[in-house]
C-alpha cells in the first residue's frame, strides 16, 4: 500500500534533519511545474499533483539515502538543481512525488591547467565555474542561454548544448568522467576520468541524457580550453531565402572549418531579435570564428570566400552582431520580465528545437512552417512563426521553431493543449517523416515522452531495458523520457 505524505516527510526528517525539508503546501505547489507550464503557473493556476516533499540535500550519501528509501517505498522521485528545464522533465504527475534538490552541492572540487579538466558538484553553477575558468584564461566552452541559471547536474542530465558547440560540442562532447546515484540500494558509481578508452560500451553515455529518469548525477568532470577572446572574429550577412542560409552554414562546415557560432535566422524570428533593423526582411546567417590565431584567420578566410561565392549576399557590420550576441542570454531578470507580460498581455512564446541531415533540414523547415499557417486552427491568433539554426555539424544542422501567439477566450490550464502541443505535434510528425530527430537538445522531458517509440524505433528496446534494470521499480522521474501507460 503506497504511504501517504505525512509518513514520508517524518522519514524524510528522520534521515535529513528538519531544516532540509520543505513541506509548506505553497511552496510545494510551487513547485509542481516547471517552465513548460508558464503560462497557467504565472496565471497563479497549478494543475499538476502537489508534490510530498521538496528535500534539500548536501551530500552524495544524503541522495543515496533518499533515493533507497524512496525505491524502498515506492516514491517518485524527481532530480533537480538548475530548474532551467523547458519540456516538462521537472513537472509533477504522480501524487506524493519526492522532489530532490541538490543545489546546495555547488564545490567547485578541482580546476586542474595540465590535465585541462574542471570538476564540479552537480550543482555548480556553470556561470561561476566559466567565470572562475575565464579568470585564469580557460574556459569549458559551454556557453547555453540559460548560463546564467544552468547548473552541472542538470545540463548534464539533459545533454545540453551550448552557442559555441559547433566547435566545442555538446555536454556528451565536453565530459570526460562522472558520479551518479541509482535508486537501487542508492547505489553510488564513479566513471573515472580518462583521455578516452575502449573498454565496451562508453558507460557515461547511460547517465549523460538520462533526465533523471534513471538515476541522480551528483558530480562532473568536463574539458576545460585555453579562452582567447582577443581572436573572437564576427560575421553576419542577408541572404534572400532559408534555403541559401541553411547551404551557407553547411559551406563552411563541410570544409573543415569550426567556427564557435553558426546561425542561420529567417525574417519572422530574426525580427524578435531587432535583425529588421540592419537586415529588412532578409533572412541573416551568422558566424563567430575563435581559436588560435592562425585558425581564426583561416576560418575567416573561409567564411569571406562562401560568402563571396553565395549568390545574393551582403555583409553586415559586425559590431551588430557582437553586440547582439553579448546580451543573448537570459536569466531571471528576462524571466521575470516574461511573466510580467504573461500576466499583463496573456502573450507567450514557445520553441521546438529539432535536427536532420543538410538533404532534409530546409524540407522540414519548409513544410512545418507551410502546415501550421495552413492547419493549426488558432492560426490567427499567433503573433510571430519562424525558425533558425544554432548549431551545425558535418552531416546536418538543427533547427529551433520558434513561436509566439496571444492566448484568446483560453482558460490557463487549456493554453499548452490549445496552442503548444498541436503545433508541436506537426513539427514532430514532419521530422519523424524526414527522418530527422524531434530534440535536438532540450530532452525529451514529459511533453515529448509520448514520441519516444518513434524517435529510436527498433533501438527503443535498448532504452527500455535500461529502465528496467537501473529503475525497476519506476520511481525516478516518472513520465520523463520514457513514453508510459497514460491510465497509469
């Protein structure tokens, strides 16, 4: 028989100590939603399960204990530090859900210049471990727009990726060794930091991406750079269509050339950047050239040379393009600004952020964009539709939907269901078509859960096997990553 919220936060006190649990019915319902929920959570109306608990932990055997004692009991548990997250991973579905948080974990443990390496607790927060790094001239190179409230442990478990990863690469890019905690026993595993190995199958990549949904990350080892921000060179130029966009980032990609930044942005969302200003209705490419100083010349002259070759193309000055870019970050004085709007304007914006290879991307941009004008039947009501790409490999691109739209005659609780999730579901229907991937790197959380089976498809069973092994008994972050009996 499942234990009610009074016993779990005696035993919870009992392991803890009073002072590091938090059961006040208003905070707890605030923190039944994350930033996936906004929307109805700015409108002052929670529809999500109040959770038992909020534990505040310090230490990786203060986890280990928890996490025992809820597998014991059967008590979801759901891992937090930075509450960055977008789709819904942090959002409470089960009743009596025990959330975790382990923020206070913020030692910077080691910066070590001859191994070129950083290790951090989980819940270190990127900012000040850049800034600390910039202070000696390194730098991690991660660099998301929720720096400034992105801490390890969550930019881990959603295998984030930053604005320089064309170069740098993503979190699974960045990280060399680990500690997590598994419900199991709350069992503790160390992944050792090493250049690389081939000793089996890379054992980080079960926890890098897991969204908590299999165990808790309480320590990271990442890759740490020589930072020479004297060679940062910008460029940004018009083109006339997405298309020639999307062909100029893959131009200089497929040469060899990595710059930190690539982007690509189409008039509609370029505009909600101030691009119009310099750019009209041109759609903008963007590039940012970084490094020693022979590869930035290089890079630049690579750059210069596409841009040349590219038929339509005109430069921009670069300073509007580094100013633009130093205050592209968002903290919580933007997020404070935004449910200031929520709640004066019923305005919101939202965004999709996917990949594919070069042979597919502009089809898939192309024909999302075509079909929610066409299909999505509060079309009119949207106030702003368009899309960029942020980060490019060799093979392919990403590309973020990006969308804004007054919530008319809507209940709060009815907002993600009118609006979100059907726009949503023709990027995601498209994508799968394609053959491309439905995130790119915000995780699946719960809200692209229900794709899941389609994602991976025969390889699906592997993700499975994972959780009935490593979570048996479904109680880390029910819902998230994993697609789940909706009766259930």
């Amino acid at each position: 028989m499942a234990i009610n919220q009074e016993t779990i936060v005696k035993d919870l006190t009992d392991i803890l100590g009073r002072d590091q649990v938090v059961a006040d019915p208003q905070v707890l319902r605030e923190n039944s939603q994350d930033r996936f929920l906004r929307y109805a959570t700015h409108k002052g109306v929670f529809i999500r399960p109040t959770p038992a608990a909020v534990v505040m932990v310090n230490s990786t055997k203060e986890i280990s204990d928890v996490l025992r004692y809820c597998n014991d009991n059967k008590v979801n548990v759901i891992p937090r530090t930075g509450q960055s997250a977008t789709e819904g991973g942090l959002e409470v579905v089960k009743k009596n859900t025990v959330i975790v948080d382990a923020s206070g974990m913020n030692k910077i443990l080691k910066i070590d210049p001859v191994n070129m390496q950083a290790t951090g607790q989980c819940g270190v927060p990127l900012e000040i471990l850049e800034d600390q790094l910039r202070a000696q001239g390194l730098t991690t190179g991660h660099s998301p727009q929720s720096k400034p409230l992105a801490q390890l442990g969550g930019l881990t478990a959603t295998r984030s990726i930053g604005q320089f990863s064309t170069l740098y690469g993503g979190i699974e890019d960045m990280i060399i060794g680990l500690e997590a905690v598994f419900p199991v026993d709350g069992r503790v595993v160390r992944i050792k930091n090493v250049p690389r190995r081939a000793a089996g199958p890379d054992l980080r990549h079960v926890i890098i991406g897991n969204e908590g949904a299999l165990c808790f990350i309480t320590e990271v080892t990442v890759k740490i750079h020589k930072y020479m921000p004297e060679n940062y060179r910008y460029f940004g130029f018009t083109v006339d269509d997405m298309k020639t966009a999307l062909n100029m980032l893959r131009a200089v990609v497929v040469e060899g050339y990595r710059p930190s930044v690539a982007r690509a942005y189409d008039p509609e969302d370029g505009k909600q950047h101030g691009f119009d200003q310099f750019a009209g209705d041109k759609h903008v490419v963007i590039f940012l050239a970084e490094g020693p100083k022979g590869i930035t010349e290089a890079m630049s002259e690579c750059i210069e040379k596409v841009a040349q070759e590219t038929k339509g193309c005109n430069k921009i000055d670069s300073r509007y393009i580094q100013t633009w870019f130093e205050n592209l970050n968002w903290g919580p004085e933007k997020i404070d600004e935004e449910a200031q709007q929520i709640k004066e304007t019923n305005h919101i914006g939202h965004t999709t952020e996917i990949s594919g290879t070069w042979d597919v991307i502009h089809e898939i941009y192309a024909n999302s964009i075509h079909r929610i004008r066409k299909e999505f039947p509060y079309a009119d009501h949207l106030t702003m539709l368009g899309g960029h790409s942020s980060h490019s490999y060799i093979n392919g691109t990403n590309l973020y939907f990006v969308y804004d739209y007054n919530v008319v005659d809507c209940a709060p609780e009815e907002e993600v269901s009118r609006y979100h999730l059907p726009i949503k579901t023709i990027i995601v229907e498209e994508v799968l078509k394609a053959g491309g991937s439905i995130c790119h790197h915000h995780g699946a959380g719960k809200y692209r859960a229900p794709w899941m089976d389609q994602e991976h498809g025969t390889s699906y069973w592997m993700l499975e096997k994972l959780k009935e092994v490593f979570d048996p008994n479904e109680i880390m972050n029910y819902g998230t990553l994993f697609k789940v009996d909706s009766n259930n």
